[in-house]
C-alpha cells in the first residue's frame, strides 16, 4: 500500500486528507510539527510522498516555516516529492519552491478529485522512478563486471543492446565454433570480432583480418587460400600464402563475407568442415586450425534465395550470430562515443550540438560519428564544438519530432551542469518547460 506523510498543525486537515486518501487505498502518517514530520520520514524510508502545510507558529504567514520545511525533508530524501499546502499569502513562496523541486501547490480549499489525480499520479511516478533506479543499477553492474572479467578493447557503449551483444560475445569467446555478425556498415562489427578474438583461447596466436569485398574477384581465392608459382596471370614465381596458413593456430576475421565468390565458398565450406584446403594450383590438401569469424551487412538469407550465397555455408557460419544494431536504434550511446573521439583533441559539445547529435539519425552509424567528431574538432572556433560545426545535413530527418524530444540522462547532465544547476535557463537550452525537465530530472534520478 502507498503511504503519504502529511505534516500539518491543524488535526482537522490531516484527518480530511487521511480520510480521503484512505477511501483510493492510500495509508496516511501524520504529524502536526516539522520536527516530528522530519522524524517520521527518517524512520520511513519507503514513503512514497509528502503533503506539507506552509507555517505552523500562530499568526505567521510569511511561509518561510515551510519554506525550512521543505529543504530538510529534501535533505533526507532527495527525489521524494513534495506537494505545498497552502493559503493565497504564501502563493509567492509556494511557486518559488516549485522552482526548487517541490512537485506541487495546492491552495486551501483543495479540489479532492484534483488533490487525488496528483496525488495518485506522483505516486506512481516515483514508483517507475524507483524501477528505474533498480535497473539502471543493475546495468552498471553487468557492465562492471563484464569489464572486470573480460578484455573489452576499449569499446565505448552505454545502451542495453551493446551489453547485451558483449555478454553472448565472450560467453562464446571461448569456443571455437565460427561467429557471425550481422549489422549495418560502420556500426562496429570489427570491434566486435576484436572482444571475441582477445577473450578466445587463441588471443596469443594469429590474428588477420580481411574484407572479402575490397578483394577482385580474381584474386580472392588467392588472397584466402594462397596460390602455386604460375597458378594466375601475374602470380610471380613465388608460392603465395594465403590467409588460412598465415591464420593457422589464431583468429580469420572475414569482413564483407557477403562478398565471397561462389567457388570461394566452396574453399570456405571445406576449411570449416575439415580444416582442408588446396592453394590456387595445387593438387596438395593443406590442414589447418583457425577460428572464423564472419561479418557482413548484407541480407544473407536473401541472397540465398536468389542463389547468390550457399545455405550450407551460412549455417556453417551462423553458429553464433551476433546482431549489432544501427545507431539510431540506441542513441544511449551516441554522447558518451562522441565524448570518446573528442577526450583526445580537448573539445566539448554545446547544449545544442549534443540535442542535434541526439536527434540526428546517423545513417552511416558510429563510422560517420567519428569522422564528423574529427571534422568539428578542425571548424570549431573554440574548445567547446557548436551546432554550426558539425555541419549535419538540414535535410536529413530527425529521429523524433520536436514535441516528443527525449534528452537522455547524459544530455541532461550536461546541460544542467554548463547552467550552473539553473533550472530555467537549462529548461530553455532544451527546449522544455521546466515543469517537463523536473520530470525528466526525476526520471533519471538526477540531483538538482
């Protein structure tokens, strides 16, 4: 049951408020001094609201008790909220501390259905609040210990899905069934092959990495499996080594995978199968040992159905997948990456230009990111980077529209902090009303 502290010197409104209350299944403590409401909240840590009057010495009026008031119950517990009692004489005061962080003010006589809307829907806020802090919590914890546990090469993440690819990524760091990785280009599916290749049983030996489409077709076999003197145009009077004998006993990283020839696939499907293979040329079966992983942001399972890859060569290479998604879709870490690219070259971003990083849908994922952090670091005129910089397209769409712009808790850190904890002026920097930013500074558990 949702308990509320009412802390009130007349007995008559704590009896009118715990009745009412009483009848939406809502418990009421009460106490008529500050001192004795303080006591109450120390002792009662899972209230989930507080009603307080605004003076309690006869004849006083000014509101400055309540005032007092407010501030030590905020000293206790920071993020409970508060709803103000109070007459027209202390209206001043009341929207002054509203500014502070009280939640509401309610004028005597209250309108019980009102009084019960609010009251019901703060209630409930904290709740989501709380379940917020508890997941969050919980986060940080799996990031913490994974980065305890494994060899994470630096990677720069803060949303759920990213944990959530790093988990079954070393999970199967170990094994040597092949891994692959599905997701657009640029996303990060080399850092992700790197997590898996430093945390394998095979991180001391080889580890090559080629992008199967950058290679000619001509070429390709060659390149992979390594070719006889004479055994092409142009081939030399060398024996050429390919990939898989410079790879054996360590880690192939086949980018691109897409890309690769049909009698390449062939060469591929065998090594998977038998660690055999022949050089371009040569009738003599080479035996290797080497751990592959696969990437590519084509749709292979359509290409299958237009007979342009080998099914029996994709469930080879899908023992593991990995699916790294774009990122538009966990714009969580759009800051703390774009953070990372600047830490070296001693700039910042404005307000502004974090909220138009937040909203641009980044089509060429963290690969683009980087490159126009690098960019505005050059055009900036100053340590701190403005909108003007990063030169985004004016075309391009926003992830959301204005009426519905969520600024993540990184950006509202920000923002708060370069105000010097000013509400207002970090509302306007936002582009929120403040009411709006107190509820987004509460979502998040930011102390303000």
């Amino acid at each position: 049951m949702d308990k509320v502290l009412v802390i009130d010197d007349n007995p008559s409104i704590s009896t009118a408020l715990s009745l009412l209350l009483s009848l939406h299944g809502i418990e009421t403590l009460n106490a008529v001094t500050p001192q004795a409401g303080l006591q109450i909240l120390q002792d009662n840590p899972d209230l989930g609201l507080v009603i307080q009057d605004m003076n309690f010495s006869a004849d006083t009026t000014s509101g400055e008790e309540g005032k007092a008031l407010f501030y030590a119950l905020r000293e206790i517990q920071a993020d409970i909220p508060v709803i103000l009692l109070t007459a027209w004489t202390q209206l001043e005061m009341a929207v002054e501390l509203v500014k502070a962080g009280a939640a509401d003010y309610v004028g005597k006589p209250w309108d019980d259905n009102k009084l019960v809307a609010t009251i019901k829907n703060l209630l409930e806020l904290r709740e989501l609040q709380q379940q917020q802090r508890v997941s969050q919590a919980r986060e940080q914890q799996a990031r913490k210990q994974l980065q305890q546990h494994f060899d994470l090469q630096g990677i720069v993440y803060r949303s759920s899905s990213v944990q959530t690819v790093l988990e079954m990524a070393t999970q199967v760091a170990h094994s040597d069934v092949p891994v692959l990785i599905t997701g657009p280009s640029g996303a990060g599916k080399e850092k992700i092959a790197d997590i898996v290749q430093a945390n394998s049983s095979v991180r001391d030996g080889p580890y090559l990495k080629v992008n199967v489409g950058a290679l000619p077709e001509d070429l390709m076999e060659a390149e992979l499996f390594g070719a006889e003197a004479g055994a092409y145009t142009g081939a030399g009077n060398k024996v050429r080594q390919g990939r898989f004998e410079a790879a054996d006993g360590g880690t192939l990283f086949l980018d691109e995978i897409g890309e690769l020839s049909a009698s390449g696939q062939v060469k591929l499907l065998r090594v998977l199968q038998t660690g055999e293979f022949q050089r371009l040329g040569s009738s003599k079966t080479q035996v290797v040992k080497v751990r592959v992983i696969s990437a590519t942001n084509s749709n292979l399972p359509q290409q299958i159905s237009e007979g342009g890859f080998r099914q029996d060569l994709f469930y080879r290479l899908n023992v593991i997948e990995l699916k790294l998604a774009p990122l538009s879709q966990r714009t969580e870490d759009v800051l703390p990456l774009a953070r990372a690219f600047l830490a070296p070259l001693g700039k910042q971003l404005s307000p502004e230009a974090q909220r138009r990083m937040v909203d641009y849908p980044w089509p060429g994922n963290v690969r683009e990111l980087q490159n126009v952090m690098q960019r505005a670091a050059v055009l900036a005129r100053s340590d701190v980077i403005e909108v003007e910089s990063l030169a985004l397209p004016a075309s391009a769409p926003s992830k959301l529209p204005d009426h519905v712009f969520e600024p993540s808790r990184e950006l509202l850190e920000q923002t708060l902090a370069s105000c010097d904890g000013v509400i207002a002026q970090a509302a306007r920097e936002l582009g929120l009303s403040r009411q709006a930013l107190y509820r987004r500074l509460d979502k998040h558990g930011i102390a303000y």
